[in-house]
C-alpha cells in the first residue's frame, strides 16, 4: 500500500529521508552548489512537507515552498525517493501530489531546481512535462544545476 501524508519536515521519518538525501547529494557536489534548505529551514519558511509510505515504511518526500511575488509559483523542494524504493513511480506520484496541493492553491507553475550529475531525475523531469529555464528566484546561474518549470494550467482540463 502507497500513502502520501503531509508532515512536519522535522518528524522522525522526513528527518531520515532528508539526511539520506544530505549523504547523497554531498559526494556529487560542492557546498556552494547544495541548494537544498536545512530542516530548520523548511520549517521557518512553511514548507509545506509530504512523505510516501510504502507498506508503512518512509519511501521518499518532497516539499512545496510558496511564492507570491514578483509572480505566483511553488518551487519543489527535497525531492528524494530512497534507493531500495525507485523504480516504482514513486518520484511521479510525489510530484503529482505537489502539483495537486499546488493547484488546489490556485498556483499554476511549478518550478524546480536540480543537479547535473542525477541524470534519472533529470529525465523523469523532462518526461512528466518540466522544460529547462534560465535560473529563478533567489538562484544565480550555477554550472552544477538545471532548472525546470512546468505550467500545471494544461493539469487542470
């Protein structure tokens, strides 16, 4: 049974999941181009926070921060499904949920930031509907990352 729950990024299991994308990610890349927010972060800036089960078991997470000027979008944040659970579709439904949850906001464009060296995100991305924009935000054009956006209008017919 797959569930997906909205948590606190600081329970027990969100923790897990976000240290282990933490060891991950900290090989692959250099401090400066590690976007990702901290768990107090995630928490003082009202990320909005899930995490996929799989028979009870934290499989993945992801979260949606908000933003409402300049423009209104929500930017993935923490996508991470842990090893022993990919290939299950797992990262697909987390990012539906996002784009749901974003939705239900009025929200139409989702935006992520990612690194270079996750070439099976990146694909997944690109294949669910994301396209490469120049950086946003607070982001400045880094080497080590893409950037994605995707229009949730074309969701809602």
């Amino acid at each position: 049974m797959i569930t997906i729950q909205q948590e606190r990024p600081d329970s027990p299991d969100a923790h897990m999941l976000i240290a282990e994308l933490e060891a991950y990610l900290d090989p692959l890349y250099p401090p400066e181009s590690r976007h990702g927010l901290s768990i107090e972060q995630l928490v003082t800036e009202n990320v909005i926070f899930f995490v996929i089960r799989v028979d009870g078991s934290a499989a993945g997470c992801v979260g949606l921060k908000f933003f409402d000027m300049p423009e209104s979008y929500a930017e993935v944040k923490r996508m991470y499904v842990a090893p022993q659970f990919r290939g299950q579709g797992l990262a697909k439904k987390l990012l539906d949920h996002a784009s749901d949850v974003a939705m239900s906001r009025h929200i139409t464009i989702l935006r992520l930031e990612a690194g270079i060296y996750q070439p099976e995100a990146l694909g997944l991305y690109e294949k669910i509907g994301f396209s490469k924009v120049s950086s946003f935000g607070n982001y400045t054009d880094d080497p080590l990352s893409v950037f994605y956006e995707k229009s949730l209008d074309d969701m809602r017919s």
